[in-house]
C-alpha cells in the first residue's frame, strides 16, 4: 500500500498548507521519506513574481528542503492560477479549463511513482467540496484517487459545525480518515484544546492540534509514519 495521503479541508484558507508543511518538516526531521504535492492552486502568482514566495507551492517546496525553480514547481503543482478563486473560475479567467482526468491521472501517477517506504502528501484546494471543474468538487478527486484523508479545520467560531460536516460527508461516502486537525484560527474566541475536545466527542478518529505558530504534533507524525 503507498504511504499516499490526501490532506483536506473544512474550509479555505485554515491552515492546510501550514500543517502539511509542518509535518513535512517534522517527518523529514525523523529521517521518513516524503514528497508533497499541491497539484491544483489558485492565487498563485508567476514564479518570477517576488510574491511567489508566498504561495502554497514555494512553502510546501520550502518544507521539503527543495529550490524554486520551474521544475521544481511544476512537479509540485502542475495546475497553477493566479485569481485567488476556486480552481474552475481561476483558469476561466485565464481562457483555460482543468479536467478532473487529467488531475486524477497525474496524481495516480506520482502515487505510483512514490517508493513503498515514502509519505506522499497531497494538498486538496480550498474545502473538500469546492469546486475544482465545471462538474467536480475535491470530493469528487479524493474519491477517484481512493486515498485516506487527513481533514484540516481552524478553530474559528462556527469551525466545530464544519469540520464535523466534512467529516461525515467523508464518512457517507466511504472515505478513510486517519485523523483530524484543528489548526488555531487568529483571533477565535475559544481556546484550541476546548474546539478540539468538542469536536473529539463527536468523530471516531484521533483529533490533533496545532497552535498559532505551532509544530507538527507527535501524535499527528506517529500517526502519518504508520500509515506509511
Ligand atoms: N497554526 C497556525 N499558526 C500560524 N499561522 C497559521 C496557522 N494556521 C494557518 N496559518 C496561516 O494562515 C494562513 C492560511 O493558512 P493556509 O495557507 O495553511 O490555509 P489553507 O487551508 O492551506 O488555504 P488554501 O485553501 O488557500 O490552500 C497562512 O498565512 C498560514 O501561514
Ligand atoms: C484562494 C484560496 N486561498 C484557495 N486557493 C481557493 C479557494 C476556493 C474556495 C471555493 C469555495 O469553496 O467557495
Ligand atoms: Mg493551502
């Protein structure tokens, strides 16, 4: 079985990135191969803007110890637009379109291309049921590539409601979850561990925190390590 792992949201822009570089960097630190891809990205500027840097590809190249470079990004995130939208309007505003084929076939390539004993890690874009064609949400790409999930919440006001709605949408379809993670959200009005410990009563898989500037949390390594 590959060690390949899909890393969901329950929404945008709640720390996706920010935990799977974490546990880039806390795996290669324990010696444990893994690759990181973020095949689709939206609000990506060109390479050659300084603002790149900025983008999930670069900190997700950075987690890996790897240079930007053009190769380097495009075998991180072949699928990459500038409008900060959902993925479908992002490359209509650039005259494109993305078939969901297509994405699934690269991806079960890099799986297939991924040593036994590795971690592949694999960003979703935006929440898991954003849009990413005209016909398919990220749903809809996770179950086509048949991998475990690991599901990404904030700890915003209202985050409890959607990380258990994405995880029981994962569950009526069949989808494997290995485990949540509740990133702390800027500003949210209740402490992490009282988010975490309410969404704990209600899933059947481990649920494991990160802080405002937090690192991977042992839990979540151990956990990903034996998945491998
Ligand atoms: N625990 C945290 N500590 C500090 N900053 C965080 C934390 N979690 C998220 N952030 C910051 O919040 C912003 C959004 O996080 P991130 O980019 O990881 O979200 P995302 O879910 O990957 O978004 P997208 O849907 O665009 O991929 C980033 O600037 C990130 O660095
Ligand atoms: C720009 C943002 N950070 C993501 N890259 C794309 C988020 C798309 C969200 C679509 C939606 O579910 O409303
Ligand atoms: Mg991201």
């Amino acid at each position: 079985m590959s060690g390949a792992i899909f890393i969901a949201g329950a929404g945008t822009e709640i720390g996706k990135t920010y935990v799977t570089a974490a546990l880039t960097r806390r795996l290669l630190a324990e010696d444990q191969a893994v690759r990181t891809l973020k095949p689709v990205a939206s609000g990506v500027p060109p390479v050659t803007e300084a603002d790149f840097r900025f983008s999930d590809t670069a900190i997700l190249l950075e987690a890996q110890g790897l240079a930007v470079s053009p190769e380097t990004v495009a075998a991180c995130s072949p699928w990459r637009f500038r409008a900060p939208l959902a993925p479908d309007l992002a490359a209509a505003h650039e005259g494109r379109t993305l078939a969901l084929a297509d994405l699934v076939a690269w991806c079960r390539s890099e799986i297939a291309a991924t040593p036994p004993d590795a971690t592949l890690l694999i960003e979703g874009v935006g929440g898991l049921m954003s849009p990413v064609t005209e016909e398919h949400t990220g749903l809809a790409w996770l179950e086509a590539l048949a991998l475990p999930a690991l599901l990404v919440s904030g700890s915003y006001l209202g985050a409890i409601s959607h990380a258990l709605t994405a995880a029981e949408t994962l569950r009526s379809r069949g989808v494997p979850l290995l485990g949540l993670v509740v990133c702390e959200s800027e500003g949210a009005p209740t402490p992490l561990a009282t988010v975490a410990a309410s969404i704990r009563r209600h899933v059947p898989v481990p649920v494991h925190e990160i802080g405002r500037g937090g690192a991977c949390p042992n839990g979540l390594a151990q956990a990903i390590r034996a998945h491998a």
